[in-house]
C-alpha cells in the first residue's frame, strides 16, 4: 500500500468554508450505508462552494444510485454481484455481531470476525475489479483532468485510482480497525498504551490485561450511516419524546428482541418515536410509534426531546452531542461500543448489551438517564465544548479539502516520519548509540577502577616486602 500520495486529513464530520477555491474538479469514491449519507452534505457544500462533484457509482450498492435526481454528476461502473449477495453479507455481518459474538471465546470470535474479513475482502475486490474493467471508464477519469478524489476508505482501492489518476487524495473517515490507515497512512501516532483500538470497548485509562488485550488487537488490525409525527411529539406534553433508532442498517430485529425492547419502552411517561422497519411487537405501547424513517437530527434539535435510545453511530452520537441529549447506547459493532464506552466515560451516556439486557434493564436505564440531572448536564457540558470552535466542523472540513487542491496535495503537511526507516522512527538507532557510548564509558570506568586497584595493592605489597 502505498501511502505517500494519501494526506492526513480525517474529516469526523461534514462540510462548508469560508476560503477561496476557485470551481474544482473533484471525484469522489463509491461508499455505503451511513457513510454515504454523511458524505453527501460535504458534496453539497463542496456544489455550493462552485466545485463540479462526480461520484462513482456501482452497479449494485444499497444505498447509492445513479439514476436519483442530484445536484452531482454520477459515473456509473458494473459489479458483478448480485443485490441478493449483497444483503446476505450485510446481513451475515449483523447477525456476527449482534446474536452471536457474545456466545462465543476470543479464538471463536478470532475465527469468525476473519472470515468475515476475507469475506469482506472478496466483495471489495469485486468493486475495484468492477471499476477497473468496466469499458471506457478509467479512460473517462483521466481525460477529466479531476483536481483531487475523495475517498471513505471503508472500500479499499482509492490510492490505486489516485496514483492511476495522478491526483491528490483525501480521505473522509470516523475510524479505521485498530486505526490502522490513521497509523500507517497518516503516520499519526497511537500508542496502544493508551490509544484504545476501535471495538474493544476500551478508553484512554486502562489495566495491564486491557493494555495487552489492546496491543493484541492493534497487531492483528496490521494484519489484516411529518405532519403526523409532529403531532405526536406535540401531544408528550411536560414528559416529552424518546428518540429510538439503531441505525440505518439494522432496521429490525428478531420477535423476541423486538418485544423485549417494546415492553421496556411502554413502561416510561415519554413518548416514543421508534425507527423500525420489522414486524409490530406485541408488547408495543400506547406511548411508542414505530416508523420506517424519522429525521433524527431535526428530532434530537426538539425542545421536547428528553433521550437519545441509539446504536453508537458516528452520526447520531454527534448530532446527541451537537444538542445535548444524553443517550442509552445499545451498542452492536465496529465503532459502536467505543463511542458508547467514552460516552458513559463522560457521565453523558448509560450502556445496555442488546442480547442479554431485560425490558427492567432498559427500562431502568431510560429513566436514570430522563430523570437524573447529571446526564442531561453533562451532554450539555459536551454541547458547549463542541460549539467553541473558531469555525465549524463543517467548514473545516471543506477547508481542507480545498487547501489540498490548492496546494497540490499539500505535500508541505506530510509528516518527516514518511521518510524514516522503522528503527530511526522508534528511535533504536538513537538508543543503540547512547546504550553503546554507556556501556564503553562503564567499560572504561571498571578497567580504570581495576587499573587503580591493582596499582594500589601492588604498592602496599612492595611496601610490606620492604
């Protein structure tokens, strides 16, 4: 992998700047699920900035289509996997880490998530294969003349197309497993001493065994996204509104689960607005309404919302923060647990496991974080920290995008550890001279010591031989 095109610019949200970038050529690599979904406000500001955006697309994807009407120009390429086969990796990977990982030992757990892995590999290799193969489209990207690409490395391949293209890349990411491309791209140091890998439920202040179980997992990473509802909300009156939603993949879950977290929802005075695709629980409350969307952030922004019942996601947890809404976290993977982790770690958030937690222990949590005033005060402590910046996230976010376009790929900002070889960047080198330079002024030291001694002694046997 070649990382010396790639810049360490890591873009945690979306979007828009003040600065002077004068109509870019930007193309934008194929992503999915909630990433895309983040990453479309970035292109919209990037459009109203006078940038030309052209976003690949493939074939088969779940949430990105070329025929939607958009304000960006779509390059469309063939995938040769079905959308069946699609879902069924999707769904497999949700079922690991929603129903199954908790039954299983760390080597169970070893084995399986690397066979989703390689699993995940080889349909990656069917995009990039796709891209590379369909008729006329590299041919297409380079006669464009495009000014950077933007990727969301969660699908690999963008530094290939960035080094075929002969542009500079930016990558636009919440987290890498064991933060490899944060590491080994943009050379940030992250030290597993107290740099908690992602999905180890872990933060910055750990024992030895959760330093070893950190180091272990950083190895193994290197080897390797309304009238009605209005209404509803209205009608809460003093109690105010519960936001439910886990996501915008897991869109239900089994009967048992589903009943289990109904009843819980039907114990508490607030009202609920539940994002849920599956079907209706039985145990499902006068106060709970299900629906197969809901505009979350705008939600989250209601005076009457009390609670944020959330997965963990990048997204949601920003927007809660962004707001000041304390959350229960029902995290499930990837980032989930660590963003819910370091939440409760700020007094923010409470923690239920979706397999094993009962209707009383959501229950009890939903209204511990509703009723006790701490919660609510610290996400807004969190709130006030997020909002004093001098500019937004969003406009840094497009400040730097369009900084790199300006200055070329803004090689000045690569870090001089790009040109270290391993033991210069740990310092050996530096050590094994200062240890040698020791060891010879010790070796001096006991040979002087021993020269002086013998000298000595050999006086005091002249003197008694005399």
């Amino acid at each position: 992998m070649r990382c010396g095109r790639c810049v360490s610019v890591w873009v945690l949200l979306a979007a828009c700047i003040a600065g002077d970038a004068s109509g870019g050529n930007i193309l934008v690599w194929y992503t999915e699920g909630s990433h895309w979904i983040n990453l479309k406000t970035v292109l919209e500001s990037l459009v109203d900035r006078g940038h030309h955006i052209t976003v690949l697309v493939p074939s088969t994807s779940l949430y990105m289509t070329a025929s939607e009407n958009s304000r960006f120009h779509y390059e469309p390429f063939n995938v040769s996997l079905s959308m069946e086969g699609l879902e069924e990796v999707v769904k497999d990977f949700l079922n690991f880490f929603m129903y199954e990982m908790d039954d299983m030992n760390y080597l169970q757990i070893l084995s399986r998530f690397t066979n989703i892995m390689k699993t995940d590999m080889k349909y990656n290799l069917y995009y990039l294969e796709g891209l590379l193969k369909t008729d006329g489209v590299i041919e297409k990207l380079k006669g464009a003349k495009y000014d950077l690409l933007l990727a969301d490395p969660i699908y690999p391949g963008s530094e290939l197309v960035a080094e075929m293209l002969d542009v500079p890349l930016v990558f636009t990411l919440r987290f890498s497993m064991a933060h490899t491309w944060e590491r080994l791209c943009g050379q940030l140091p992250a030290p597993p001493s107290y740099v908690p890998a992602p999905m180890v439920k872990l933060t910055d202040q750990m024992s030895f065994s959760e330093r070893l179980l950190n180091f272990l997992f950083y190895a193994y990473g290197d080897l390797l996204a309304h009238y009605d509802m209005e209404e509803f909300v209205q009608s809460s009156g003093d109690a105010g509104i519960v936001v439910f939603t886990l996501g915008s993949f897991v869109q239900n879950t089994t009967t048992k689960r589903a009943n289990t977290i109904a009843s819980a929802l039907a114990q508490i005075p607030q009202k609920v607005l539940w994002r849920y695709a599956g079907e209706k629980p039985e145990t499902l409350g006068d106060n709970t309404r299900i629906y197969k969307w809901i505009p979350q952030n705008d939600l989250l922004g209601h005076t009457k919302t009390r609670a944020f019942i959330t997965h963990g996601g990048a997204n949601g947890v920003y927007e809660a923060i962004y707001h000041g809404v304390p959350m229960v976290g029902i995290p499930m993977f990837m980032d989930q647990p660590d963003n819910m982790v370091h939440m409760k770690a700020k007094g923010a958030a409470l923690n239920v496991d979706f397999n094993s937690m009962s209707s009383k222990d959501l229950e009890d949590k939903i209204k511990a974080v509703v009723s006790e005033p701490s919660y609510k005060e610290n996400a807004m402590r969190l709130s006030r920290i997020h909002h004093d910046r001098p500019i937004s996230p969003k406009d840094e976010a497009i400040f730097w995008i369009e900084f790199t376009m300006r200055n070329k790929g803004a090689k000045h900002l690569r870090v001089q550890a790009h040109e270290l070889t391993w033991y210069q960047y740990h310092s050996l080198d530096v050590i094994g001279f200062l240890l040698a330079v020791t060891l010879i002024i010790a070796l001096l030291f006991f040979k002087t010591c021993s020269f002086c001694f013998s000298k000595c002694c050999g006086l005091r046997r002249k003197s008694k031989t005399e």
